[in-house]
C-alpha cells in the first residue's frame, strides 16, 4: 500500500498546494493521508470483495510493473549470455509473472462473482 499510494499522496499533495493555494506543511502532509488512507479502509470494510477487487485490478496494473517489466528491461540493458544464471533467472521471473497477471485476474474475478451472489450493502 506504501509503495502504490505515495504517489497519489504526492498527486493529491500538488493539488491542493498549486491548484487550491494551500500552504505546504506538515499538517496539510497528515490530514492528506490519513483522508486518504480513512478513504480505502471505509471502502475496503463497504465492498466485502474489496481483496477480490484487487486481485484483479493487480493482475493488470501491478504484476506487470512489479514482476516482469523490470526483468525485461534488465535483460535489454544488460544483455547476458544466453542461458547464463542472470539470463535463466530473468526470464523465469518473466514466465512467473506473466502466470500471475494471467491468473490474478481470474482469481479476482472469481472472488467478486462469487461473493456479490448473496450481498446486500450495510447489512
């Protein structure tokens, strides 16, 4: 979540700073992000397939840029020896990746399904 949100907090930060004249400070800082983060936990306790929601978002957005695309640019800088241990290990962090941006979204998908047969909201 740190790693993901900080640039939202950073985005929502220059908005509020450039666009509506706040004053840069640490208190404008904290009452950003705990919005923010009051904001994702109330959605996350309203939605009971919020993970399953995830899941499936994260097979798209963040396998990729997580997982795979890393190894793929190392592989195109660097250029290893073909079948050396840097070069066989990158592209089974390829082929793993690629089966988790296949398979999370499934999953989630699944989840979702599954879980909104029977949902009634604040229940």
């Amino acid at each position: 979540f740190q790693i993901y949100a900080m640039p939202v907090f950073d985005m929502i930060e220059t908005l509020l700073v450039k666009q509506l004249n706040f004053k840069p400070s640490m208190i404008l800082r904290l009452f950003t992000r705990t919005t923010y983060v009051a904001f994702t936990m109330f959605v996350a306790i309203v939605f009971p397939f919020f993970g399953g929601l995830l899941g499936f978002f994260g097979g798209f957005a963040f396998a990729p840029t997580t997982y795979f695309l890393p190894c793929i640019m190392w592989l195109a800088i660097y250029k290893p020896k073909k079948f050396s241990l840097s070069w066989c290990t990158n592209w089974i962090c390829i082929f793993l990746g690629l089966c988790l941006m296949i398979l999370s979204p499934i999953g989630g998908m699944q989840n979702i399904i599954k879980n909104s047969k029977d949902y009634k909201f604040f229940s």
